[in-house]
C-alpha cells in the first residue's frame, strides 16, 4: 500500500506550550505522527518532511516558495495523498494557493491545522488529521481541500480555492459559498448535493502590460494548463513579483499607500456588494488611475454577476479601466495573482 506524505509547516498543530508561550519546536512538530500512532493502531504508512517549521502569522512569500517547491520535486504517484500540516492563520491564503497551483493534482492533497496545541482540552488538531487520514484512503476523491472541525462537532471539508480565513472572536472558518463541500461523518467523506459551481470565480482578465496580448477573459487554468503532474507546472520557482492586497474602510485615504516598491500588480478587494469609495479625496478611481499611470495592474473583487445591475459607484469603477474579477474569495483572487505574476 502506498504510504501517505505529510509534509509538517509549524504552526499550532506543530507547536508547544511552555507557560503562557506558544511556540514551535522541532520535535512538538512530529509529535503529532507519534500521539496519532499511539491513538490508531491501522496500517496507514506515512512518510513525513518539514521544509519549513514557523507559525503561520509569520508565514512570507519566501514560505510558500520553500514549501511550492518542495510539492514540485515529488513524484506524486508514489503516494495515496499528501496531509499538510499548517497554522490556523493564514490556514486560508496557503490553502487558495495550493489549491491553485495543483488544482489538476493526480492525488488528494488536505491541509489541516488545530485550534489549540495538541494534548490540550478542546484541541482538535488530531481529529482533523485523522479524517485527513480518512478521506485520502477513501473518499477516491482528488484536488486539494482542507479539513476543519468545526464548534458544532461538525467536520468540514472545504474545497480549498473556498476556504475564507476564520472569525477572530469564534474561531470559525467558513466557506465562501456559504456551503461545505463535504463533511466527514463516522470518518467518511459524505459530499454536499449541488454545491455551488463558481465558473466565473476561475476567468481572470489578462493585463496587455503583462502578458503582452489583448485582454480578454481567460481561465488561470487554461492558461497554464496546470497539470496533473507536478514537475510541468509552469512557475518560476518564487514569489519575488509582488502583488498589493488593500481593503476597503470608511476613511481610507490612498494617498497613504507608498507605490515607491512598484508592485507587479495590485488587488483591491472590496465591499459584499462589490462597491468601494468614489467621493473625491477618497477614490478608488484616482488611486486605480495612478498605479495604471505608473504601470501597475490594478484588480477588483468580488463582483457577483457579469450580466447584473452595478450600483452607480461600481459602474464608475468598471468603467474606469479596473480589471474586475467574479466570484472568487479574497485569499484565492490573491493566490492566482500571485501565482500569474510569477509564472515562466
């Protein structure tokens, strides 16, 4: 039987509790592989990596190269799936890259991550690798997802382009959908009927500036055709094209934001009805006309429909030359530019 990859990144599931110190270590890492084998005496063989071991708010661009680059130096048939283990911070942001990235991906591959250090009353790190555990072994499912159990005992799955970061005062995380993709219930994948199908959250407007052809609405995917196999995907290895992430608040003055740095592009998430300031002094409009001035793309999300009524301020906003991008939740439309930005 072919093992099972975990691939250990830090972050809670991988830390200790020293007084009132939550840090990670190298060897509170493993612990879980050891605490999971105490636990379930089944024939699951793992193979275990750590390429990097910090807590996820610390988490950087070079990060996700490190780890990018690791998935793309496997053979990905010589596993049953890959687990990766990862903080609950930025859960969601390396979640939409991966599932990115390897949406093609010939295995399961589901991130997990646990609320609280494992041994801890009310932890749920072991129970979310166990029905990580479970789902790769039966669900017969590929693509990359993430498993979170929920405050209602409720084990999601999400679908990992969907997962929105989690609440700061409860701690949830939820899906942009507003649905589960699946729950695991008695350790079986059990999918949700007519989960809702995003096409629109996958076209992109290519900028002219960038890719040098005229814009029109062509799929991530499509473009680059991201494979199956690991090894053909095409990325130039790191993150060094930088994208702008800004969102919206009563009072944001643009003329604070310092362009000096000259980022590739810039992604201006929005308010839920896809609207953001026009008053003068307070424009998205005349920031979005500086960073085209100074070469800079400039996105915006999310809006819902391509054929639906815009309130007045996002009418301006689209016919003012912003890239608009449909459907698609913060952490993927950030994942996608980034990852668009830094292909060969």
């Amino acid at each position: 039987m072919k093992k099972i990859l975990v691939i250990l990144t830090g972050g809670t599931i991988g830390s200790k509790v020293e007084g009132k110190i939550i840090n990670t270590t190298a060897a509170s890492s493993y612990r879980l592989l050891q605490l999971y084998n105490e636990k379930y005496a089944d024939d699951t063989g793992f193979e275990v990596i750590q390429p990097i071991n910090i807590l996820s708010e610390n988490l950087t661009p070079v990060e996700w190269g490190v780890l990018c680059n690791c998935l793309l130096e496997l053979d990905f048939e010589k596993y049953q799936g890959i687990i990766i283990t990862h903080g609950s911070d930025t859960l969601s942001y390396t979640s939409a890259l991966i599932g990115t990235m390897f949406e093609n991906c010939s295995i399961p591959i589901v991130l997990v991550a646990s609320n609280l250090a494992l041994g801890l009353p009310g932890s749920n790190g072991m129970n979310n690798f166990r029905n990580a555990v479970c789902f790769i072994k039966s669900s017969d499912i590929n693509g990359v997802f993430t498993i979170f159990e929920n405050n209602k005992g409720e084990i999601p799955v999400y679908l990992s382009t969907h997962i929105v970061e989690s609440d700061p005062f409860t701690d949830q995380f939820r899906s942009f959908t507003g649905k589960y993709f699946g729950k695991m219930i008695d350790e079986k994948f059990v999918a949700t009927e007519n989960y809702p199908c995003l096409m629109e959250s996958d076209d992109i407007s290519l900028a002219e500036t960038y890719h040098h052809t005229k814009p029109s609405d062509i799929s991530l995917a499509q473009k680059h055709q991201y494979p199956a196999k690991s090894d053909d995907i095409l990325w130039n290895g790191n993150f060094d094209n930088k994208i702008l992430l800004i969102h919206p608040y009563p009072g944001l003055n643009y003329n604070n934001i310092d362009l000096s740095s000259k980022p590739k592009a810039v992604l201006h998430y929005m308010y839920h009805s896809a609207t953001a300031c026009t008053t003068d002094g307070y424009s998205i409009i005349d920031f979005a006309k500086k960073c085209n001035d100074l070469g800079i793309d400039f996105y915006c999300a999310s809006f819902k429909n391509k054929d639906a009524a815009l309130y007045d301020s996002s009418a301006k906003i689209v016919n003012s030359g912003v890239i608009p991008l449909y459907n698609i939740s913060c952490e993927a439309a950030y994942a996608k530019l980034i990852i668009m930005y830094n292909a060969d």
